[in-house]
C-alpha cells in the first residue's frame, strides 16, 4: 500500500524537476543572436594576470578585440533627444579568475568635468544589465517593473565616492570622477545601492575618453548582474557641452557580452 502510494508521488517529483531543468536549459541569453534581439557580440577574453586599471595600460592594445558600437537617439521617452553628439563607442573587455573590466572609448572634443561642484553638464557613460536572465530581455528603457537592472554609471565630477583619476598630461588637472552602482526598474526608479562594488577610472586624451569599470566576476549583492556565463548589455554616454542629461543622450541596444 505504502508503495503504491510513493509511486505517483515520486514520478510527480521526476516531472517536476525535468520541468524546471528544462525550463533552466531553455534560457540561454546567447540565443538573442539568433532572433537579432541583441549584437554586436563583445568577446571577453580570459587573463591570466592582474586585470588593468589604468585605461592606457599596453594591455588594451594588444589584448582584448575592439568592437565598434553604435549609439542612436533617445527617442522613447521625453526629454526626446534626436541628435546625440556621441554616435559611436568602441568597447573592449576582458576577465580573470576573479574579475571583469569593460572599456569604453569615445571621441570627445571637450572635456566636460565639474572641478568645483558647479556644473550642472558634465561628460557622463554607463554600461546596464539585467540584473537575472530571462527568456526576454528587459525593456531598454532602464528595466521594467519585476525585470530591474544593474547600472554602473561613471561621470566627471567629484563626490561622496569620488576616485582619483590618471592624468592625461602633466600640466593637465587631476581629474576626478564618480562610480556609482545603481539599479533600476524603469524610468524615474533609479536607486543607489547601498553596497558599492563598481570600481573604474577614465582618462581624456587627444580629444577621447578612455573609461574602465572594475568588478568581480561574482558577488552576493542580489541587486548585481552575476557574470557566470554570457549577458546583455547596453551602453549610454551624455556629452557634457552639448546639454546631454537624463534622458538627453546617445544609446545602444541590447549587445552579447561573451564570456567563454
């Protein structure tokens, strides 16, 4: 009796569970490429040894592809803006057993950098991912209610987390610049995360901006996209002397950050 009782029950729990491998096995964020909902794809390349954090490290040069990406107008939401002035970022990036840096490079003729707390434009970029995979990607409009996204932002301006930079010159000044993890579901729901992980500096010279981010592979912030195998992406950059801010800004699609 008790055995034809644990039967049933027990091809219950078979079921259920090959439902969920299944359902695990069926999102694979790779498949994207197939359905043209994400590209281009960014590679990241292994590294023996220690991650750069100087943007001008010999590394860049002859370690990681570059990949060109195209940023658009913003025209989702208003502000609408039609005509960013950053059209194109090239991006490279690159892991360890440990960590992932991401660089983003951008022409810039001017650099828009809040040395005295004053400026309200100042030269801005981010990278976003969703924060879980899913069958389908959030909405690119910072996430969507159920569907939040982790955000690293980078600006030119001092503040509670500011880092020293690099100088570009001698005679240059020093810059100094905010990192901030954030998270997001949807416009108007940007947060700060009380726990900062994002590490990164960025560096102007010859008329472009060099920016990296720095992070571990893994963590246990809930709140933090978990680079365990490939993820989408999505890039923004304001440029500070064309009035870009908020919504004012040149963005990409969904890419494939490539991990293996």
């Amino acid at each position: 009796m008790t055995e034809k009782r644990m039967k049933p029950f027990g091809l219950r729990v078979v079921v259920a569970l090959w439902v969920l491998f299944i359902s695990a096995c069926g999102v694979n964020v790779e498949d994207c490429l197939q359905d043209e909902s994400c590209g281009p794809v960014i590679q990241v390349v292994s590294h023996d040894g220690t991650l750069p954090e100087n943007p001008y490290d010999p590394f860049w040069d002859g370690g990681p592809v570059p990949v060109k990406v195209e940023l658009g107008p913003q025209m989702i939401t208003n502000p609408k803006w039609p005509n960013p002035s950053t059209r194109e970022v090239t991006v490279r990036a690159a892991k360890n057993s440990s960590g992932i840096v991401i660089m983003l490079e951008w022409n810039d003729a001017t650099r828009d950098s809040n040395f005295d707390h004053s400026a309200l434009y100042v030269d801005r970029a981010a990278v976003m991912f969703p924060v879980t995979s899913a069958k389908e990607a959030p909405l690119i409009t910072m996430g969507e209610a159920g569907k939040p996204v982790n955000i690293w932002q980078w600006k030119s301006v001092g503040g509670e987390r500011g880092q020293p930079g690099v100088r570009d010159n001698p005679n240059s000044q020093l810059i100094f610049q905010t990192i901030e993890d954030l998270n997001a579901e949807g416009f108007s729901t940007l947060t700060d995360q009380r726990q900062q992980d994002v590490k990164g500096v960025a560096v102007w010279k010859n008329n472009r901006w060099r920016l990296i981010f720095n992070r571990s592979l893994t963590n246990a912030n809930a709140n933090d996209v978990q680079f365990k195998q490939s993820v989408l992406m999505a890039i923004a950059v304001w440029n500070g002397s064309n009035k870009e801010l908020n919504g004012q800004k040149g963005i990409s699609g969904w890419l494939l950050l490539k991990l293996g």
